[in-house]
C-alpha cells in the first residue's frame, strides 16, 4: 500500500490506510505546497507542521461516532456536570432586586462634586 498523508485525516482513516497492505505499507507525508501562489501568505505555509505534529494532529481527530448510551455515560461524570454547572452560573443573569455596584463612567466624572461650583 502506498499512501499520501496530508494531514486532514482521522484517525480512522489512517488506520484503514496502515492496514490494507498485505506486505508493505508507504505513507508519503505532504511537506510542500500545492504551488498555489496565494498558499503562500497562509501559516502553515510559512512554518509547516514536522512530521511527529502531524501525525499527532491525525490520531487526536476521533470521528467515531458514539452512541446514545456511551453519551449520556460520559455526561453524567461528575466531572462534566460540574462543568456544565458552572457555566449556568456564568451565564445567569443576577437574582432580581440585587444589582451590580454603579461604577461612574465618564459623564459622573465630569460633574461637579459640589452644586453652585463649575
């Protein structure tokens, strides 16, 4: 088997890949341009990825599909629900009737501290 890598791969297809050779598998890593003249501003034109990064992009891209069941396992970790519980805290508006303090903005500051004076 001979495959090109270019480092938009999941890690399943990789696999499938490394595994469809019956006595060699090549993989060919994709390190230069397309010859596009305007990939040439992109970053990852500039300072490309080295082989070991991309390759850890690959295996860190799980598009497994999961099950309802592993789903729900998974959000009711207490981990995860502290999680979520925190950021219902974030997002809620203050209880009625307290108030954050006044901070003066510029128009306060511009008054006078004492009335008759300018």
């Amino acid at each position: 088997m001979h495959g090109l890598v270019t480092g938009q791969e999941s890690r399943q297809q990789l696999y499938t890949m490394l595994t469809r050779g019956r006595h060699a598998n090549h993989l060919y890593l994709q390190v230069v341009g397309d010859g596009d003249p305007h990939s040439v501003i992109r970053p990852d034109t500039i300072a490309p990825c080295t082989p070991t990064e991309t390759l850890q992009q690959i295996l860190a891209r799980d598009e497994a599909r999961v099950s309802a069941n592993t789903l729900l396992r998974a959000l009711s970790t207490p981990a995860v629900r502290l999680f979520q519980a925190v950021q219902r805290l974030h997002r809620r508006p203050p209880p009625r009737g307290r108030t954050a303090p006044r901070t003066p903005d510029r128009a306060d500051a511009r008054r006078p501290s004492r009335p008759g004076r300018a």
